[in-house]
C-alpha cells in the first residue's frame, strides 16, 4: 500500500475478534513510534503494552472509551520529568503530548499496513490506569490505542474538503 492508501484505510475499530496478536507484531507497531519526530529529540515516550486478560479487564473497567474487547492496548506515556529537565514548562506541556501524538499515529499507521485494527481512546480514569499499570509518579498516560484483528470495516466517516480546509499564504478573505 502506499502511504496515502495506509492513511486512508486506517479506521477507528470498536469490534475486534478474540485472537491475539503476536509480540513481535506489538513490538513492530511501538518501534514504529519510537521513529515518530520528537521536540528537541527528547522522546519522553513509555509504552505500555497490555496483552494479560486480567489487566486488560481493569484498564476496561476504567476506559469508557474503549470498546470491542481488544486482545491488546497499547498505554502511550509521558515521561513528564524527563520532558520538564530537557524542555522545562514547554516540554513538559504542549511538546510531551504532541510528541505521543505523533508516536501514536505512526503506531496506528503501522497497524493498519499489517491488518491491524486500533482506535485511539482519551476517554479512561488517568488515576486509576496508573494504579493498575503501576506507573512510577512522573510517568502520565497520555492515551490508549486499542489493538487487534477488526471483526468489522466501518465506513470511513466523512472528510472535511481539502480545499475547505486549505487557504495559502494568508486566511481566506483576510483584507
Ligand atoms: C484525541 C482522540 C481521542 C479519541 N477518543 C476516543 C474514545 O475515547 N473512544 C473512541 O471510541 N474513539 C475515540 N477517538 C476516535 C475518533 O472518534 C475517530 O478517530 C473519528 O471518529 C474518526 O474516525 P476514524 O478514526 O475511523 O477515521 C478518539 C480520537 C482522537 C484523535
């Protein structure tokens, strides 16, 4: 596929079949991340890869957005100390979760080019995921990719126009 087929045809998947993933597959996916562009080149990135039933039910339990019994998540986190020594305020704010961000679209990206389904999930108890993943105090979970076969191919959901979307140079109409 090339890079634009991979981009379209990832969706959000909310239905998953019960096999489970390798982990050198889950693996594949988290290097995929690490090559994601990072501010300053500090990567403050932890990933947390659930595959045990177990905490996969806890973390549930407290992810109202995640949907479709995944045999695996992926907990993307900040290293906020490590972010702060390096990048002071701005690091440990805005560039942390933008650099997960990015790690995170390259995981889903990867996914999608091996068959894997994902879906980004914000909606989950931060506090709790903590304490069921025994995160260290300065390591945030930032977000939850959920990560399997898709039991479904969901329509894409519609798109802005890119000429809707586009203005060059200056913004449309501006005097
Ligand atoms: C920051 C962010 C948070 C999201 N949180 C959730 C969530 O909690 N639960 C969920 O099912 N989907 C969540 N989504 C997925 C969006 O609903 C989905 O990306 C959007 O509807 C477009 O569909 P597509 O990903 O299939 O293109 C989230 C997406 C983003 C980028």
């Amino acid at each position: 596929m090339s890079i634009m087929q991979v981009i379209k045809a990832r969706r959000s998947i909310r239905l998953y079949k019960d096999n489970k993933v390798p982990d050198k597959d889950l693996l594949e996916l988290i290097e995929a991340g690490t090559w994601a562009p990072s501010g300053s080149n500090i990567q403050p990135w932890y990933f947390i890869i659930v595959t045990d039933d177990h905490v996969l039910e806890q973390v549930s339990a407290f992810s109202p957005g995640l949907l479709g019994n995944p045999p695996a998540v992926i907990v993307a986190c900040c290293d906020k100390q490590l972010a702060f020594e390096k990048g002071g305020e701005l690091g440990r704010g805005e560039l942390c979760v933008m650099d997960l961000c990015m790690a995170s679209q390259n995981i889903m990206l990867m996914a999608a080019e091996k068959g894997l389904g994902t879906c980004p999930i914000k909606s989950f108890n931060g506090p709790a995921l903590k304490k069921i993943l025994k995160l260290p105090d300065h390591i945030s979970p930032e977000l939850v990719l959920s990560v399997g076969y898709p039991k479904n191919s969901p329509e894409a959901p519609l798109r802005k126009a890119t000429t809707d979307v586009a203005y060059f140079n200056v913004w449309e109409g501006a005097q």
